[in-house]
C-alpha cells in the first residue's frame, strides 16, 4: 500500500482533530454488493488483529482481509475525495 502526499495531508488533517496520537486510519474489508469493499474509518487505538503500518507519521490500522487486498493500491485524495487507485475487487459482476 501507498499513499500519496495530498492524501497524508488530508488524514493528518482529520487525525489532529482526535487529539490522539494514537489514533489512525482502520482499513478494512466489507462485504459490498460487488464483492468485498474496502472501508477507512478513524480509529482511537489498534483493534486486535490488525497490523499497524505507520506512512508519514500516519497510522493505519490493516485488518488481516483488507491487507491482501491493499497490494498494488495507492491512497489518493483529490478534489472529490478519497480514491483506491489500483484497488481491483475480486469476483465479476455487480448488482
């Protein structure tokens, strides 16, 4: 997993309002109507479980699905928030 200097700027951003220097990103996987989805929520501490990854002083917490499927991705952010670059669920169709 990468993440690109406009996307640590603007999780650094949403992390200092928690006053927590513990806090981070969790990243994990959901069930979606296309298969599994990949969700970025902020979290106080590390869930047990999870692998804790620290990219420009940011913290992201990985659960165990979501880590496989973060290869090859990159975490942007741009003017319509943020985007999964190279993030390829598995399975065909959708709904």
């Amino acid at each position: 997993m990468k993440v690109t200097p406009s996307a640590v700027e603007e999780l650094s951003k949403v992390l200092a309002e928690t006053d927590n220097p513990q806090a981070g990103i969790r990243v994990f996987a959901q069930q979606g109507c296309c298969g599994p989805a990949l969700q970025m929520s902020i979290a106080e501490n590390i869930t047990a479980g999870d692998k804790m990854l620290t990219i420009d002083h940011v913290n992201f917490f990985i659960d165990e699905k979501a880590e496989k499927m973060l290869e090859g991705v990159t975490i942007d952010f741009g003017p319509n928030g943020f985007r999964l670059q190279g993030f390829k669920p598995n399975g065909g169709g959708c709904c």
